[in-house]
C-alpha cells in the first residue's frame, strides 16, 4: 500500500491551503508539524524539501512514475495534485488558464498583503516601540487587503466560485478571506464575498481539515512579549547568513 502523503504544516492559511485541498481530493495524508516560531524550518531535513525554508511542502512516495518527490510552495502544490487527481483543476487550456491566473494573484497578491498587515495588527506592537511607524505599517496593509477584497467582490458578480467552478483557486484564496475580519476589514462591504466564504465553510471536507487545524491552534498558549520577540527571531527579519546560522545550529 502506497504511503500516505506527507504535509509538513503549520496551521496557518498557507497551511490550509494544502489540507483542505487533500480533503477535497480525497488524498490520504499524514501531518508533519513544522513549528515555526521555534525555528523548526530550519533544520536541514526539512531545508532538503523546502529550500526556501517555508511550509507547505508535502513528500507524495506515489509521484510520478510512481518514484516519490517533494513539492514546496503552496501554489505549486496545488497545481500538482489537481493535476494528479484530476480535481479542481480544469484539464481545458482556457479554463485552467483562468484557474491559474486567480492561483498567481493570491500567492503574489492577497497572501502577501494580509500576512504583512497580520504583522502590523499582531506582532509589531509587541516588537516595535514607534506608534507612528507600527501604524503606517497597519493603514498600508489594511488598505490594500481592503483593495483586494473589492476585487474579490467584483469577480464574484454572477458567479458563485472565483473562476467560474469551484477549483484550486478558491482553496487557495479562502484561508485568507476567511480572517480578513480579524485584519481590519468588515464583510458589509463585501456581501458577495462573505457568501463566499460561507459557501465554501459549508462543504464537508473544509470543515474537517479547519477543525484539524483549529485543533492544533487550540494548543497554542497567549504569548507574551518576550516570547513573540524570541519568536520573531524564527519568523522575520531573516538574512541569507542568519538561516545558514540556524541551519549549522540545527545540524
């Protein structure tokens, strides 16, 4: 029996990204918790899969030709198992065309602009002393999700799903539409968007793939300023001798 995939996975949006899509395609999976905050991204075993020290990444032992391989970023995961199961990702040129532009405006786009206003809003109060700078940050990153939603908002006009059917491109936006409200927005504006959201929540197989992750975020204690700047250090600010550094430390 062919081993079941391996998700290494932290339970954030990008996280999610890849357990709903397992659920949705009916893949057996296997989590492998990748603790951000302690630095666990480092270590060269998981560097050997995700070189840009990042997760998602997955191991599939049944890729293609049936010899394993590992996949890192959360976009070309996707890709890679819709083209794998032949789900949620249309096999017409011009379809998939359209599911591949809305894929490549979240990872360049929304998934950028709300982690950095998530910054702005959570970590750089505990970690910066300048009020004037912590809230220039904020309004720069709340606005432009605020602007990202609208475009959201204007291409679900007349359809329910942002390619036209449901697909990787949904899955791949909804983890982080679905906390926008936690970012500085409100859903008033946005009705279109917010049914959206709904609608997908609905489907069975986002429901257990949240409540695995809102499992495992549950364990999370409320830290405090000493440990989200111990953290931060894992997280941000990173130089390419800094990750070396952690590397060597990991070894």
């Amino acid at each position: 029996m062919t081993k079941p995939i391996e998700v290494y996975f932290w339970p954030t949006p990008n996280g999610h990204k890849i357990t709903i899509a397992l659920e949705e395609m009916g893949l057996p999976y296997e989590i492998k918790l990748v603790n951000i905050g302690k630095g666990e991204q480092f270590t060269p075993e998981f560097l050997a899969i995700s070189p840009n020290n990042r997760m998602p990444a997955i191991i599939d032992h049944d890729g293609p030709g049936g010899a394993p391989i590992s996949v890192f970023e959360s976009g070309a995961i996707l890709q890679y198992l819709g083209r794998k199961t032949g789900k949620f990702y249309p096999a017409d040129e011009r379809a998939r065309l359209k599911v591949d532009e809305w894929l490549i405006w979240q990872v360049a786009n929304l998934g950028p602009m709300a982690g950095q206003a998530s910054h702005f809003i959570n970590y750089a109060p505990k970690l910066v002393d300048d009020p004037a700078l912590i809230e220039y940050g904020r309004a720069r990153y709340v606005n432009e999700l605020n602007r990202l939603c609208g475009v959201v908002e204007r291409q679900l006009d007349g359809q329910d799903f942002i390619a036209g059917e449901y697909s990787i491109a949904d899955i791949a936006a909804w983890p982080w539409l679905r906390g926008a409200h936690r970012l500085g927005q409100t859903y008033d504006g946005f009705p279109k968007m917010k049914a959206w959201i709904d609608r997908i929540y609905d489907r069975p197989a986002v429901m257990i793939a949240v409540k695995k992750g809102e499992a495992l975020r549950e364990q999370q204690q409320e830290l405090s300023k000493d440990q989200v700047r111990d953290m931060a250090k894992n997280l941000f600010g990173q130089t390419a001798s800094s990750v070396n550094a952690a590397k060597s430390n990991q070894s």
